[in-house]
C-alpha cells in the first residue's frame, strides 16, 4: 500500500470540513500480531475458534474496564451527539471517512456498550444505535481504532471534555483481549521486556553509538563532549526515546542534549536498562504493560542513585512521564507509601521530577548559565510543531501553557528567525502530526499521509508567507512521521528536526575566542 | 385522567430520582486511575472549580469547537433553565419574590428555548456530517422537547388553561393529597411529555448534565509531579 503511487491530498485554500466519504478508510488494516508476539504479553495468540468465546471475553471485559475507568463510564453515556468534535480530527479531515470522526469513532464502540450495558439498549436497540458484538463489528473496531494518534484534540472541543483517545485505549485492550492485536506495538513492546529499548540496541551497540558520537562531537567542536552511558553517582539520569541513539534527525538532538550538560558542568548518564523513554502500553491502553514498562525506569533510577531525572524529546513519552510516573513507578513528588518514599527521598526535591529536557535547558538559559552564537542557526527560518501529548496532556515550567512557551522560549534564544503557524492549528488546537499514537508503520502510510494534511496546510502557509526551512518539534514520532511524509507535500524531509538540535548549533562550549 | 397523571408523575419521580441517583453514586465510585485531565488544566482544586464553573455556564469548550451550535445550545439551555424557574410557581405557595420577578422574563425564555431547539434539529437535519451521527432517539429527544415546549407556549398564548387547578393539583401532588387535574388536552400532551422525559432522564444521553461534573479530562487538576495518584485496584498491584 505504502510507496510512490500513493498520493497526498491536495491542500485547501479554505480549510473547511470535507464531504462525507464513507468507507473511504474501511479497508485499511495493519498487520496482526502472531502468538509469538502476543502470549509474552500475556494476551490470547489469536482469535478464539468459537466466535462465542470471544465475544463473552471482550463484553467481559468491556464490563471490568467500565468499573476501573470513569472516564470510559462516563464518556460511554455523557456524549449528546452534538457535532462540535466532528471535524476535529485530522484523519477525518485527510480521509473524508465519516468514522474517523471522533464521536462516530467512539459510536463503534458506544453502540456495543448500549447494547449490553444499558436498558434502552438492551430493549429498544435501533432506537438508541445500539448493536450486538458481531465478527464484522470487532473488524471494524481493528481498522477504526487504528487510525486514531490518541492525539486528544477533539477533547479540547468537547462540552464534555470526552478524549475519543480514552475509547481507541480501551477498543485496542478488547482487541488484546480478544488475541486480535496490532504486530508493529506489541512486537516492540516485547523487544523493551526483552532488550531496554524499542529499537532492541543492546548495552554493548549503545555504548559503541555514544563512543561515535563522542568522536563526531570532537571532530566537529573541539570539545570533548562526555556522553555516559550507566554511570553511577551521576546527578542526572537521561531517558530518551531510542530513536534519539541512531535515527536522523533524532541524533542531532541527542548531541545537543550532550553539549547542554557539559556547559553547565552537569554530571549526568544515560542507562541501558532504562534505554527507553517511549512507553508503547499507554498506546494499547493496557496499565499492566504500562507499568511494567515504566518501572524500568525506577529500577535504574535506583541503581544508579541519581538525584535528577530528565526526559528527552518525545510526546508521549513525556506525558506517560510526566503524568503517570508518579502514579507507576513513584517518580515523582508528594508520595506518602514505602514503595513512592523510597524513591523520592533519593531525588533531590528542588527539581521537578521528572524533568522536561527543555525545562532544564531553558533554566539554564535563565541562569545565565548557556551562552550561544545565534547567528548560527542565521541559515534556518524556524517554526515550531507543538505535539499532541505534550500539548493536550502534560505541562512544563510551573503555569498551564508552559508547554507551549518554553520550547518556544528555547528556540528564540537559540536562532534569530522563528514564525509561529496559524493560530488554530498550535497550542492546544495543534494538529497531530499524523503518526502518533501507535500507527507509526508502513502498512498505515495511507492514513499517516493523510492525517499530516492540516499539518501540511499550516506549514504551507508559513513556508509561503515567510520562506520557513525548518519546522522543530519535540517528539521522536513527529520527527520520524515527517521525515517520511513531507515529501508526500512536495517538501524536503530534512525540514524537520529537534529543538535540541537548535541548540547543538548554536551553543557555546567554552572554547571559543 | 386526574389519577393517571398523579400515579405517572409518582413514577416518573421515582425513576428520575432514583435513577440518576444511582448513576451519580456509580460514577463517584469509579475511580480514574491515571492522571488525564486535557492540558492546559488548572494546577489546583479552586482552578479546577472555576474552570467546571466556566464549561457548565458558558459551555466554554462548546464555544471552542462550533459557535452555531454552541449559540443555539446556550439559546435552549438558558431558556430551559428560566422556564424551570418559571414553573417553580407551580410547586411553591406563597410564591417567592424572585419567581414571581421572573414571570415575564420566563416567557421569553420559552420562545428562546423552542427556538435554540429548532435550530438543533435543523443542524442535525441539514448537515451531512451531523446527520450521519444522528440516532433515531437524537431526533425524538428533540422531538419531545419541542412538543413540551410548544404545548406549554401554546397554554400560555393560545389555549388557556386553568393554571390555579394545575398548581391546585401539583401541591396536592407534593402532599399526598390528590386534587383534581384541570382536563385540557394540550395540558396532558404537555405533562405527559415531561413525564417521560423524567423516566428516560437516567437512562439516555441526558446523563451528560450530571456527566461533565465527572468528566476526568476537566474535574482533575494538573499536578501529577507534585500529587501521587492512586485507584485502590491499582494500588493492589504494588503488593506483589
Ligand atoms: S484522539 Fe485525535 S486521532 Fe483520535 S479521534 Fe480524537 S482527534 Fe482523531
Ligand atoms: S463534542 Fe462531545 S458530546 Fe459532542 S458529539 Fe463530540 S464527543 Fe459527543
């Protein structure tokens, strides 16, 4: 499906929502995860013979969740039908495909909730669109519930507050249940158990990385830039997604957070345990994969007896731990239980733990602490992608919003030229970038092209307006979902890159005349 | 008739009552194990207050996301809310200043109200992409609420009926002593109506009033690094 014969949408003059084209999407479906996959997980190996099993499974379970999660409960019954999410979603708007809607997206599942968990459903099922759980509806559920970033941003819309990426979370842990689980996440999910990281690099290929990178650094600065790897006794520990450790543009970013530390003179490591910052079970909603992932990151944490733990970019990454490592593993702050305690005291509490790379590195600039050249970035006319994840599900610095100024912040003091995009389409309105979530994979090209459409419209416009060569983001995702589908918009994929690649340009060592 | 109503709005009372009684206590039991609230959230308990304050009365969100719908929701809801306070006339002896003050103003509401609904249905009629997700039972909400709210029009305007026999009757109601109900056709429209909007109250999309207190995404403050949150189920995982 992937590859040159597929085409990007064109882009609008007048963005406005497109006519309904249904079943556009329907055909769309990622490869399924084989028992080898599945079973180490703990999930079923695949689809029950008898239908009936694997039904009574998934409404069994559909019943457990409903008493674990308020928000499924009550985003199952509070949503009115009004529309307001409807033309939210940058798949519906790439697709025209009136299920990637988000209320019709969680219509898939609300009408299977009716029907066996509500008396209008179970006796007026028409009436109310309620349906029994059929083969064909679980189908539905495997294409539709993988084409959604669990991006939030028809939650920002919704009088209700209802986040679809909430229902996509629990349809993904049915279809776990059901053992009809998506290959691309549950392959890697096995690799982080098995290796550290979702790249699967050993101990041993990270370190020889770091070495390449010690010498590019030198070669290029003059500078011995240290880049640690399971250093104990060092002040901070590093987790960054592991795409940070090989993939271009990734790696440029990976320098600069090297350079930050040495110029502040900040001891710092990454680990090899905890080579992962990515949490893929938030994108199967499954909070056992969730937690048994994260607590990698206490056990390293430990070992290594840092005081500081820092996150390197990545959206979802930040806001599993951002928002959740409290809750997992007890990284963070105000916990009152001999597992949370145990934790904090070794954490030096005049930080936020954890700590945003971008929040350390914009403190810096604060103190004084960093100084650059800006005239180095003079060849680059910027402009800024704010991920969805940290967006619409996490903070930095200390006020609601920091997420959108300090990156920024960082970018202005590092560059001279920077040009936000249209007002609707940043902020918390950000479009996704088309590739979050879990459907970064080549057999989902289809709907990752697509989705980046508003993005690409957005972009478009600055690039016109104002001749912008660079868009910087924060997320490992973006940065792999643009380099492929840039070029879909007729733009250079090496246009996108790091915030900390910015900096890696423009920072001062110390060496300098 | 008069013992058909009193018996149906006992009903309707009680399921209305119950019911959403037994909503609410499940959705306070169910607990949300991670912290979701949508960002940028309010860092503490007052902000997350004022911000629920600002989605219940202004429909802030709303207003984000779509202005029709939200300017004929508001149309509706304000009106709706008025009317009610209208009819507390209805329910109470002697009556409070303040509803009596709000007599002439509940009228208009009326006509904002039916009108806010007209313009829903319209949209749900009209546009493709709002058609499509419309059930057959989104139609009849509207349906049932515009004949409530053109039979009560119509009694205030056209029809009039004994409004001191209906307050008469409700007080009665109100005291377990029967009176008798004023026979008016569009007086039975418009209570039987109203009645079977109680009794689906707790068991249809009409949940979304007592929903949005319990929306995680906007009643959780944002300050997971500084607050350890902990569902007891996911708390059980921690001992083993
Ligand atoms: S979470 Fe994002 S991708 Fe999913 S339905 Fe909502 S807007 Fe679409
Ligand atoms: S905005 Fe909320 S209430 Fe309206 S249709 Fe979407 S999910 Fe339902």
């Amino acid at each position: 499906m992937a590859g040159p014969e597929l085409k990007a949408p064109a882009l609008r003059e007048y963005p406005t929502a497109p006519a309904l084209q249904p079943d556009a999407m329907a055909g769309l479906k990622c490869y399924v995860a084989n028992e080898k996959i599945q079973e180490p997980l703990g999930f079923p190996g695949k689809l029950a013979d008898n239908w009936q099993d694997t039904h009574d499974r998934v409404i069994g379970r559909m019943g457990e969740l409903l008493k674990k999660y308020c928000s499924f409960k009550v985003f199952m019954d509070a949503c009115v039908h009004c529309g307001a999410c409807a033309d939210k979603c940058h798949y519906f708007l790439g697709s025209g495909d009136p299920k990637n809607m988000p209320v019709a997206r969680q219509d898939l599942m609300r009408s299977v909730y009716r029907r066996y968990f509500t008396p209008t459903g179970k006796m007026f099922p028409s009436l109310v669109g309620a349906r029994d759980l059929t083969p064909e509806v679980l189908d539905e559920w495997y294409s539709y519930y993988w084409q959604c970033s669990e991006c939030r941003r028809c939650s920002v819309f919704c009088p209700y507050g209802i986040d679809t990426a909430e229902i996509t979370m629990v349809g993904r842990e049915l279809l776990n249940y059901a053992g009809y689980g998506q290959k691309y996440l549950n392959e890697i999910i096995g690799k982080v158990h098995r290796v550290g990281n979702n790249l699967g690099l050993p101990g041993p290929a990270l370190r020889d990385t770091l070495d390449g990178l010690e010498e590019d650094v030198k070669e290029d600065t003059g500078v011995d830039v240290k880049y640690p790897l399971d250093e104990k006794g060092a002040e901070v520990l590093l987790i960054t997604p592991s795409a940070d450790f090989f993939a271009e543009p990734h790696i440029d970013s990976t320098i600069g957070y090297g350079k930050v530390f040495h110029a502040a003179g900040i001891s710092w490591t990454f680990s090899s345990l905890a080579s992962e910052a990515g949490n893929f079970g938030m994108f199967i909603g499954n909070y056992d994969q969730l937690r048994k992932i994260a607590l990698r990151i206490r056990e390293a944490a430990l070992d290594l007896g840092v005081k500081r733990i820092v996150v390197g970019e990545c959206g979802h990454a930040w806001r599993v731990a951002y928002a959740f490592w409290n809750t997992l593993t007890g990284v963070g702050a105000g916990g009152k239980d001999p597992f949370a305690i145990e934790l904090q005291k070794q954490l030096d509490p005049r930080f936020k733990q954890p700590s945003h790379i971008c929040e350390v590195t914009w403190d810096l600039i604060q103190q004084g602490r960093l100084k650059f050249d800006k005239s180095a970035n003079d060849h680059r006319v910027i402009t800024f992608h704010d991920s969805c994840n940290v967006a619409r599900a996490s903070r930095m610095g200390d006020y609601p919003g920091g997420q959108f100024d300090i990156p920024r912040n960082i970018v202005r003091a590092v560059a001279n030229k920077f040009h936000d995009m249209a007002e609707d389409t940043i902020g918390e309105k950000t479009f996704c970038c088309g590739g979050g979530g879990g459907v970064l994979t080549d057999e989902l090209m289809d709907i990752r092209v697509k989705g980046a459409l508003p993005r690409m419209e957005a972009l478009q416009r600055v690039v016109d307006d104002h001749g912008v060569n660079f868009m910087a983001t924060i997320c490992a995702i973006c940065k792999a979902q643009f380099t492929k589908v840039l070029p879909y918009y007729g733009f250079k994929s090496g246009m996108v890159g790091g915030v900390h690649q910015l900096v890696s340009t423009a920072i001062k060592l110390g060496n300098e005349q | 008739m008069t013992l058909f109503f009193a018996i149906l709005f006992y009903f309707a009372a009680a399921v209305f009552v119950g019911g959403l009684a037994y909503k609410i206590v499940d959705f306070a039991r169910t607990p949300s194990p991670l912290s979701i609230p949508t960002t940028p959230a309010p860092t503490s308990a007052p902000g997350v207050a004022f911000r629920m304050f600002r989605e219940v009365v202004f429909f802030e969100s709303l207003f984000k996301g779509n202005l029709w719908i939200w300017a004929m929701g508001a149309a509706f809801h304000f009106g709706l809310a008025l009317v009610l306070f209208r009819h507390l006339r209805y329910f109470t002896e002697p009556v409070p200043f303040v509803v009596a003050v709000s007599q002439p103003f509940g009228i208009y509401a009326g006509f904002m109200m039916a009108a806010g609904l007209a313009g829903l249905w319209a949209r749900r009629l009209l546009v493709e992409r709002i058609r499509y997700i419309s059930t057959v039972s989104d139609h009849l909400m509207l349906v049932l609420l515009l004949v409530i709210a053109a039979t009560g029009l119509g009694m205030k305007f056209l029809f009039h009926t004994d409004v001191v026999g209906v307050k008469a009757f409700f007080l009665g109601l109100m005291s377990f002593d029967i009176q008798p109900l004023p026979a008016h056709p569009g007086l039975y429209i418009h209570l039987g109506a109203v009645a079977l909007l109680l009794i689906v109250f707790p068991y249809s999309k009409l949940l979304h009033a007592p929903g949005i207190f319990f929306s995680p995404t906007r009643n959780m403050a944002d300050d997971p690094r500084e607050t350890r949150h902990l569902a007891s189920w996911a708390a059980q995982l921690e001992k083993n």
